[in-house]
C-alpha cells in the first residue's frame, strides 16, 4: 500500500510515458511582417494623398 502512495513512485510512473510530439506548426517568416507592414504604410500614404471631392465653399 506505501508503494501506490508514495510520491516517488508516481513520478516515476509520469516519467515512464512518452514526451508529447512537439509542435511542428512553424511561425511565419519575418518577411511576413515586413511585407504586411508595408501594405499597412502604403495604405495610410494612399489615403493620405487622395484628393478630396470636396467643393471651393469649405
């Protein structure tokens, strides 16, 4: 009975079993920032530089 409650032997037991598969999912490179940050900037500089379709009375 000491030997089913014993700590050690529980740790034991957990080490025994296999290590999980780690993730093989692989982040995005950092060009993927780069290329989104640039959409981002190109977007702000074409909005910037839209003309308005504003009239002479503003």
């Amino acid at each position: 009975m000491a030997c089913i409650c014993s700590p050690f032997i529980l740790n034991v037991a957990l080490a025994a079993n296999d290590p999980p598969d780690p993730n093989t999912l692989k982040p995005p490179g950092a060009w993927a920032g780069f290329v989104l940050m640039f959409l981002f900037f190109a977007t702000v500089i074409a909005i910037s530089l839209m003309s308005s379709k504003r009239g002479h009375q503003d």
